[in-house]
C-alpha cells in the first residue's frame, strides 16, 4: 500500500458559517470552496470541546477531553503561560503513531497542550515545531488587566525560543513558507504536516492587503488569510505532484464567538464571524460552540462536491488516518474517535456513532444520537431541554414534553459516559480516566525584561477572546 501524504489545517474560533461553501457572503474564500468542491464537505462533525486546550488535545488523541484529564486545569478551561500542567508523553498522538510508521512529521501554529518542555510537540510525535505554544491573546498587551498579565508570547523553533513579540501580521505568511519547506523537502517518507492557524482568535492583527480587501472587517480579512495559505498549499501539492497522493483535511478547533462580544474586555463590538444557522457560539455546549466546518479532499478517493451529515468527530480523524496510513492503532487504552473510511468512501455508508457527548470542562452538558439533542445543564443551571437536531439544527423548538422515550433513552446512555468519563455536574467520577501531565516549578518559556527592546512591540489591541 502506497502510504498518502497528510496535510491537516486547523483553525482558530473559525465558525460553521464562515467559510463561502457553509454559507457566508461576507468572506471570500474561493480556495476552500474549491477544496470542498473537490472532496467531501462534512455538516455534523464535531471537536471534542468548545474551547481551544481541551479540543486540541482529542484531536491529537482521539479521546474525550475528561478520558484524558484535559477537561479543564486547576478550574481554568484552557491552558495558561507557564503552567504545570499538559498532554503526558504516556498519551501517543497521531503524530507518534505516523511516525512510528514511517513518517516524517512537521507542527506549525497553535500547540496550547502545554508549554513545559516534556508537553511541547516535539515530545509528542513531530520532527519539527515552529509556532506559538497557546494562544496569540497571551502575550504583552495595552490596556491588560492584572490577572492577564503574560510574559513576552514566544515564538518557538522546536523547543527554543526564537522571538518573543512577533508580528502577528506577518506569522501566517511565516507559517506557509515553513509549511513549503517542509513539503519540498526532498525525502522517501511521506509526511504529516499539521498546520495549526493562529486566525481568527482575538487579537487579529493581518496585512493591509488583506485588510483593504475584506468586506468583514479584520475578520474577514483574517478568513481570507487562511484561504490564500491554503490556496499556496494545494498549489504547492499540484507543481509536486503529491495532490493525488495526499489527504488534505480542513477544520476549526471550535465554533466562533458569533454573537457574544469579546469576553474579556477589548471593543464592544461583534468581532463579524457567524455560526449560522447554528445556535451559540465558542465556550458553549449548543451547537455553534463545537460542530465545526469540516472538508476532507483526497483525490481519486474520495467523491467530489459530496455533502456529509453523518455524525462524526474530531477525534476519528485518530483512527482513520492511522488506518490509511497502515499505522498501529494502540491497543492499551481507550479510543473514543471511530475509524470514518467508510463514511468517507461510501455515500450510503452511515456512522458507527451512536451518540456524541457535550462536555463543557468535566460537566457533560448534553447529548445527542442521530435525531435528538437533549440538554442538561449550563453551568451551574439544570435545563430539560431537548431539540430535533435534524429537523431543527438551530435549537429552537425544546420538544422535552413530547418525546418522553426520547429523553430516557439519551439519559441512559448520558449515564455510561457519567461512569466511565465522569461528571461534574452530577458529582460522578469517571472510571476510565487516564492522568494529565504535571511538573513541578513549573517556569514560563520568557520573562519580562523592561529594558529589552521587545517592549516596542506590545501589541496595541486590547481584544481577548
């Protein structure tokens, strides 16, 4: 078996609604509607958590983020910069397990699984980082508030520190050019690039020209960065050669903040992304906050143009791809994600999930099976709730009271993964729970020195999110 090459695009916050080919008119984004136009364009495939550390973590692992102790750290919902806490080297990504059949591998972007040297992705499977190790918001701010206040944001060259304060303008371009030189670099191997884009989370800085284009702002202007990124990609794969031969895959880590404003402090404005027609957005359990835009092309392969509403999730990309690969699946633990080829190959194949769980944090929030999403809780708040989710995929009509086997059946199965995954909200402690990474005296990769000439370089926005 010919072993394909792997190009995985993950975005930031990009929402449902704001691609061209899942609905926008307001950003333009040929090179992806084209990419969707050539493979299969996925409408109910779903990441493992509505924000950035917990859904980064089940893609590289295919599991749940409670199964992995990632629901949330030391109750915060996402990592932070020098914090004890990530993905042990005990978990085996997808990047190890290419590897170990064969792969050359290369990380570029977003990590946000840990910034301690053993959680960095060169302990976890990659040849190679470049990139940021959480999020673009964690550095030198205007107007910052005093529990926000970060060391210099890092720029990393596999483990060192190459840069503190980039120009996060020009990062995404950075971040191609690496890409390139990793797919021409000349070698037998296939390769796994894992591209993990910096946009559309808060502060967006991007280049004028993109800027003086967009019809949505910095937003749009973002949105559009990544499709000319992806737009050199695919190009790049067709001067090779390698387009027949590689699987492209395109996704968000979580839905867009849509219609909540920046939440913590920054413009009083809606930042112009969409999740449409889903309800909520990033941070929620309703379905703007984790089914995501999702296109899968592989040439020859897989049909061109399909629509795919089967139930999926971020985390079967695991399996799958390491089927493909003819990598070795581990068989000493629990894998959440389900192997999706025949969902990919086969138009009249259905998915083998029965159920999909919402997690916010350790709090299992709601579930759904192929017709019916029931919801628990928000927070602290109970809700009985339960929504035709595909007669309905905006969460309008709560029909709890009408289908009262409906909400029994998903009850019982909410209560499998309660045992087995834990809850927080109902005090259950799951059974089938592997441990997170922890190090003690934990240090921050930089530290603020007054007199360094980065000082300069604060970024200017005050928008996190």
């Amino acid at each position: 078996m010919t072993q394909p090459n792997i190009v995985f695009i993950n975005c930031d916050d990009l929402g449902y609604g704001d691609l061209g080919c899942y609905g926008s008119q307001l950003n333009k984004t040929p090179a992806l509607d084209q990419l969707a136009n050539e493979g299969i364009r996925f409408t109910s495939l779903y990441m493992g958590s509505p924000v950035c550390s917990p859904s980064r973590a089940a893609l590289l692992t295919g599991c749940y983020p409670p199964r992995i102790s990632f629901g949330e750290f030391d109750g915060w919902h996402v990592l932070f910069p020098g914090q004890g806490l990530g993905l042990p080297p005990t978990e085996i990504s997808i990047a190890k397990v290419l590897s170990d059949a064969g792969y050359r591998t290369q990380m570029i972007g977003k990590w946000h699984c840990g910034d301690q040297p053993g959680f960095l992705p060169t302990n976890h499977g990659f040849d190679h980082y470049f990139g940021l190790p959480y999020s673009n918001d964690m550095g030198r701010q205007a107007n910052t508030p005093d529990w926000a206040v970060y060391p210099p944001l890092p720029l990393l060259s596999d483990e060192e520190v190459v840069e503190q304060q980039p120009d996060q303008s020009l990062l995404t371009e950075r971040y191609v050019q690496e890409a390139i030189d990793f797919i021409r670099t000349d070698s037998p191997k296939p390769f796994f690039l894992y591209l993990a884009h910096m946009y559309v989370h808060l502060p967006i800085y991007v280049k004028q020209e993109f800027l003086d284009k967009s019809e949505n702002g910095a937003y749009g202007a973002a949105v559009e960065s990544i499709d000319w990124a992806t737009s050199v990609i695919m190009n790049e794969l067709h001067l090779l050669g390698l387009d027949e031969n590689t699987v492209v895959i395109f996704t968000s880590d979580n839905g867009s903040l849509g219609n909540i404003l920046p939440p913590f402090g920054g413009r009083q404005e809606l930042i112009g992304g969409s999740n449409l027609p889903l309800r909520g957005a990033k941070g929620t359990t309703w379905e703007g906050g984790q089914r995501v835009p999702a296109i899968v092309r592989w040439k020859g392969k897989v049909e061109a143009g399909r629509v795919c509403d089967e139930l999926l999730t971020a985390m079967d990309f695991y399996p799958t791809l390491a089927n493909v690969c003819g990598a070795q699946i581990p068989q000493d633990r629990i894998i959440d994600g389900i192997d999706a080829q025949k969902v990919w190959f086969d138009a009249q194949a259905k998915s083998l999930h029965e159920h999909f769980v919402y997690y916010r944090a350790n709090g299992l929030e709601a579930i759904r099976n192929r017709q019916y999403k029931l919801h628990f809780g928000r927070g602290k708040e109970d809700v009985f709730e339960l929504y035709d989710i595909v007669g309905d995929v905006s969460e309008t009509t709560n029909v709890y009271d009408q289908f009262p086997e409906e909400v029994a059946s998903l009850t019982a199965a909410a209560n499998h993964y309660r045992h087995t995954l834990g809850d927080d909200r109902t005090g259950s402690t799951g059974t089938q729970v592997r441990p997170i990474g922890r190090v003690e005296n934990p240090q921050p990769l930089t530290h603020f020195d007054p007199n360094h000439p980065y000082v300069i370089a604060e970024y200017d926005l005050p928008d996190r999110g």
